[in-house]
C-alpha cells in the first residue's frame, strides 16, 4: 500500500518588484510526496512563486519523473512554462526544451554548487540545448532555514527583487541570493 501525499496550505503575500506582480493574498496549495523532503517542497514554492502566472499549477513531480514539477498551459493546452526543481537530468532537459519549443524551460537548483554540477554533466552528455532553458539556483543557507517550517498551514511574505528573496515566515525574516547559471 502506497502512502497518501501530505497536503500543505501556503498562504502567501507574494511581490515581484522586477515584474510588477503584487498578490496580497496567494494561495499555494502543495501536495509533498512522502519521499520529498521539506527542503524540496520549499524549493517547489519558491520555484512556484518567482514564475507565478496565472494557469501556473504544481505538475506530477516525483510520482512520474519525466513530467515537469511545476507547468503553465495556455487556453489551448499549449505548455508556455516548463519546470523543474532540484536534482535535474541534463538529457530530459534537453528534451524538455526540444518537445516545448514555445515554453520557458526553467531549472531551479537546491544550491549554487548543484547547479555547476549539473552544467559539468550537461557539457559532459553533449547535451548543447540545455542552454536554452534558465538556470537559477536558490541560496543552500535559504532554504535549510526554511526547511523547519513543517507546518501544513503557513502564512508568509515573499518578496523578489533582481536576483534576491525575501522571505517572513512564522515572524521570522530570511533573505537568499538566486543565482543564474548558463551553459
């Protein structure tokens, strides 16, 4: 018998000062994977709301691996964004960015260093395409201060600004670097 996802309830004052974007009362609606850990489910948050858009919706992530994590699809059905958080393949990258050729192919890394290794594995594969996804890592210190916040409801202000984040959660303020990476 499988075990049943967990379900979390973010409620997010979310503000892209870069893409004019001010949502005062977001509701992110997350379903962790009893395999992911809580670092990853705030990777997927913070992935979900620096490309919020409207259609933007959590995709089917661990339980099939080639799907994206997060995707945005137009009226038609048409993918216009392509995510994937954490740990990526170069190879299905490449073939994400083949297979969507009108989408924003976007990678959000754990870390700076997780990054540069996949960039060594991609140039190592041969897989030349990968340049045109983005390529953003979040701040490692970031994210393992987040990773306490276990619980199922939050409330909490993220703020982008540039390449910078800013987080309150719980009454407590983060703030973290995301780097870009090419190959």
């Amino acid at each position: 018998m499988t075990l049943a996802p967990t379900l979390y309830d973010f409620q997010v004052a979310l503000s892209h000062v870069d893409r004019s974007i001010d949502q005062p009362q977001l509701m992110v609606k997350l379903a962790r994977h009893p395999s992911e850990t809580m670092q990853r489910a705030w990777l997927r948050v913070l992935a979900f709301c620096w490309l919020w858009e409207e259609r933007l919706a959590f995709g089917k992530g661990l339980a099939e691996p080639d799907a994206p994590d997060i995707e945005c699809r137009d009226y038609t059905g048409l993918v216009t964004s392509w995510v994937r958080v954490g740990k990526a393949d170069p190879v299905k990258v490449q073939r994400a960015v083949d297979q969507n050729p009108h989408a924003r192919v976007t990678v959000m890394f754990e870390s700076p260093q997780r990054m540069e290794a996949f960039l060594a594995e991609a140039q190592e594969a041969k897989a030349p395409r990968v340049a045109r996804a983005e390529l953003v890592a979040v701040d490692a210190d970031l994210l393992s201060a987040l990773s306490p916040f276990d619980s199922r409801r939050l409330k909490l202000s993220l703020t982008f600004v540039g390449d910078h984040v800013y987080v309150d959660c719980e009454g407590q303020s983060f703030d973290g670097p995301l780097t870009r990476g090419s190959l």
